[in-house]
C-alpha cells in the first residue's frame, strides 16, 4: 500500500502517476485525480479541495518515507457542479532548489574541489542541503583556479566542480527535510551486484523485460586528427648573423615561446610585443605564431643571434584500434580500416593531441550500450554501479544506473508498482574525453589574470553627527556673481 499525504492531510489518488529520476537531475511527478482520502462520494461532488502551492507532498510506501517533494502548483480541475470535483498536482523534488533557488555571489579561491563543494553547500544548508558521501580520488582533490559563482546556481557551480574533478554526483532523500548531496569518481564506485541474465534471477526480481540499445557508432577504428597551430615537441636552436642594417629576424619556424637568446654568446633580453605595449623593455620582441623577431638595435654586420625557441608546428596524430581493424578484415576478407577525420583547434601542444587520439580510440572503441529492465521489484539504486552478465558477451561489463521510472497504479485497495531502468555502461567516457579543458578550466577557473570581480553591495551605513558645543552662525548670500575676468584661475 502507498499513502500519499499533502500538508499532513492524507489524499487519495485514483490514477496512475510516475516517478522519474534522472541521475544528477531533479525529479517531478504529477499526482491526477486527487482529493482528501476522508471524503464521501457526495464530498467528490459538492467540495473543491485546492492546496497552497509550495506546500509539501509526503508518499509514503507500507508506512516507509518513499519521496517528499513540494507542490509547485494545481492545475486542471473540473468545476462542473455535476461532475466530481477532482484536482491535479505538479510535485517537484526538493533537489529542484538546486537550480530555481537563490543564486550565489562570492569568489571560490584557494580551495581544494573538496572544500569548494563543502563551501557550496554551506551556502545553501539553509535550505535542507548537507554533503552525502565525497570520495574524489587524491590526484584530482588539488587546488582549483579562482571561480566566481556570481549569479550561478548551485547546480551550475557542482557541474563545474563535478567536470574538472572528473567525478558524479546526484542528491539522496535523507529524511523529509534533508536532501544529501553525493560526488564520487567511478573509479571508486563499488559493484552492488551481478545481474544475471538467467531464468532463475528474472523470476526472484519479478523481471517483465530487459532490452538494450547498442550504439554502432563505434566502427571507424582509424583516428587522424590534426591542428593547424600546436607546440612541437623538439626545442629549435637556430644561429642568425646581423647584417648590418636589418632588426627584425627571421626564423625556420613560427615561434611559440622563446627559451633563450645569444648576442655573441652574451645572454640578451626578450618579451613579447603585447608585454612591449605594457612598458615592458628588451632587447627582442616577438609575437606568438610568427617566424620573425624584432629589436631596437641595429646590430653590427656580422654579429651573432643564436635563438633557442619553441616552435608552432601543424600537428597530426594517428591512432589506430588494431582489434577492430583486425575484426572487420577477418569477417569481410578485405581492407578493415574505417577512418574517422578531425581538426581540432582546443589543444596547445603535439603531446596533447596524441593523448586526445589515444583516448578517442580507447573510449570510443568501446560501443555505448543502454539497458533497459522493467521490474515488478524497486532491485536496483539509482546511482548504483552493477555488473552486467549474459549470454552475450559483447553486453557483459559495467553499468551505472542512469535512470529510473517508478509508475503507481491504485484501484480500490488494490496497488501495481512497476520499475523501469536504463543503464549505461559510457559512465565516464565523456569526462575522459573532455580531459584536457576540464584540466585547463580546473588551473584556470572563470577568472583570468588581469581580470577583476566587481562586487554587489547591498550594506548601507549611515550614522548621527551630534555636534558639541558648535555655534552656528548665518551668513547673508549677496548677489552671488563672480567678478573675475574672463578665464581667471579660482583662488581662495
């Protein structure tokens, strides 16, 4: 039996209605046909039932807290004096607050991703938020960059920290009044069991159905990307002699970052011409992506420049999923690499962009597989990490439940409970693949250097001037015209 209670009066609900939880997402339902459990069939006719709105909604399942959310407002009732006077509810999940509650307005400095999370839900315990269960492995609970969260969610800021952590993190009910707010990396998640794909388990799970949805965008196995612009890996050292007359200096390559430069084996000075506009003097100025450098000098012919400097190459990167190519050659009898091609422009060096390949084949080789279980049994936690095994191997493996629909049906005493999942096993594939900003939005957070935060101030001060033994004396205002030349300097 379920009840379902509407500030603390008990309601009746003579339709199906559906919870649906989306891991990391608010959930809502809407309760239809609703009205005081303690009405009559005559009440149903003669009486409007209308809760306030934001009032709370408490269902409890066999006398157990099974969801509380609020009542964000009513809609559709009929009012026909001659038809049952029923009303609809939209119910939201208190995780909602998350996002349609206060924004928030203060800078996150000098914390680790754990003390910003803390710093977060400190701000907002107010409304029933407290920190769950934090496991961030070591190497990624370092100092963040400076983060201003003015005018941001919650939620936005716990995406943030949840994406350059490379962490998950969803809310739990803790009882009707607290919400807990869980990060964790799936690294550390621990299997809460096997799912077997057997006669024998179906039938203790009362399991209606299992489907799944294989993704076969995975078949091109051959990865080339490239980037116009990239640092190179091997350090350029390149000797140029002064003619006489020339300043400005021409390279091999375009220069990324200069290391170093030699006049006649005499250390020389050197900046950039953005840092030349600031004030800033050198010897030798450059700017990045250009194959010259320039100075103020006119060095004598023959003088020696030995430049030391890192280049800006066009960068390319192949990688290949070897097993797959292998696969496709054996089953067709011919060529079996399906290439896939890519210019990206988010990475900085040729390093960053064999890493980008390499990950692209190791997660994308991996088909995404979503599975479907629809139960007459509540067997798995939203959230939950579980171990797929079957018939066919190419489904067997790790799923986090991503999903779930809980669908209630009441007639008379009578209650049908049934609970649909989906799981996935690419849990983690797009924080690996988004590695590199969200490794470049952790050093640098939304606040760059340079750059200020310009405060609100909603203090006023004001304060009574009693003034001591003053005499106050009245002074007579003449004609008030200035009798001075015309461009005359104002002395006292």
């Amino acid at each position: 039996m379920f009840k379902i209670y509407i500030d603390d009066v008990e309601v009746k609900c003579d339709n199906q209605f559906d919870i649906e939880e989306e891991f990391m997402n608010p959930s809502s339902i809407v309760l239809t046909n609703v009205y005081p459990a303690s009405w009559t069939p005559t009440d149903l006719m003669n009486n409007y039932y209308f809760p306030e709105d934001y009032t709370k909604c408490k269902i409890y399942k066999d006398d157990v807290l099974y969801f509380v959310g609020i009542v964000k407002n009513s809609a559709d009732m009929e009012l026909n004096p001659l038809k049952p006077h029923y009303c609809s509810l939209q119910i939201l999940d208190p995780s909602t607050l998350l996002s349609e509650g206060t924004t928030l307005d203060y800078v996150i400095a000098n914390k680790t991703v754990t003390e910003a999370i803390n710093q977060v839900i400190n701000s907002i315990s107010d409304y029933g938020f407290v920190a769950g269960n934090i496991q961030i492995p070591e190497q990624y609970d370092t100092l963040i960059g400076a983060y201003s969260t003015l005018d941001k969610a919650p939620f936005d800021v716990f995406q943030y920290l949840s994406q350059i952590s490379l962490t998950r993190w969803g809310t739990r009910m803790i009882d009707e009044d607290t919400t807990a707010i869980d990060f964790f990396s799936p690294e550390l998640l621990e299997s809460q069991g096997t799912i077997e794909l057997t006669k024998e388990y179906c039938g203790q799970n009362h399991i209606e159905s299992i489907t799944y949805d294989y993704s076969t965008d995975d078949y091109r196995n051959k990865q080339i990307i490239t980037s116009d612009e990239v640092f190179g890996n091997v350090e350029q050292t390149q000797t140029i002699l002064s003619n006489g007359y020339d300043t400005s200096f021409t390279t091999e390559q375009k220069i990324g970052k200069i290391n170093s430069i030699k006049v006649n084996d005499s250390e020389a000075t050197f900046a950039t011409s953005n840092e030349k506009d600031l004030g800033i003097t050198a010897d030798f100025y450059y700017k990045v992506s250009e194959n010259t450098f320039d100075s103020d000098n006119v060095y004598s012919a023959g003088t020696e420049i030995e430049i030391s400097y890192t280049p800006i190459v066009q960068g390319r990167e192949v990688s290949y999923n070897t097993p797959e190519i292998n696969r496709i050659n054996t089953n067709l009898g011919r060529n079996g690499t399906i290439s896939q091609y890519e210019n990206r422009t988010d990475v900085t060096s040729s390093n960053e962009l064999q890493l980008v390949g390499q990950s692209y084949i190791k997660f994308k080789g991996i088909p995404e597989i979503t599975l479907t279980i629809t139960s007459r049994n509540d067997f798995l936690t939203l959230g939950g990490k579980y171990t797929f095994n079957g018939h066919l191997s190419q489904l067997n493996g790790d799923y986090l439940v991503k999903t779930k629909k809980t669908s209630v049906t009441q007639s008379a005493e009578y209650n049908w409970f049934v609970y649909e999942y989906e799981l996935t096993n690419s849990f983690d594939v797009e924080n690996e693949l988004n590695y590199f900003d969200n490794q470049r939005s952790k050093a640098n957070g939304n606040i760059s250097q340079g750059e200020y935060i310009a405060r609100n101030v909603d203090i006023e001060n004001t304060a009574l001037i009693i003034f001591d033994n003053a005499e106050l004396i009245e002074v007579e205002m003449g004609d008030n015209i200035l009798n001075a030349p015309l461009n005359a300097p104002f002395t006292q």
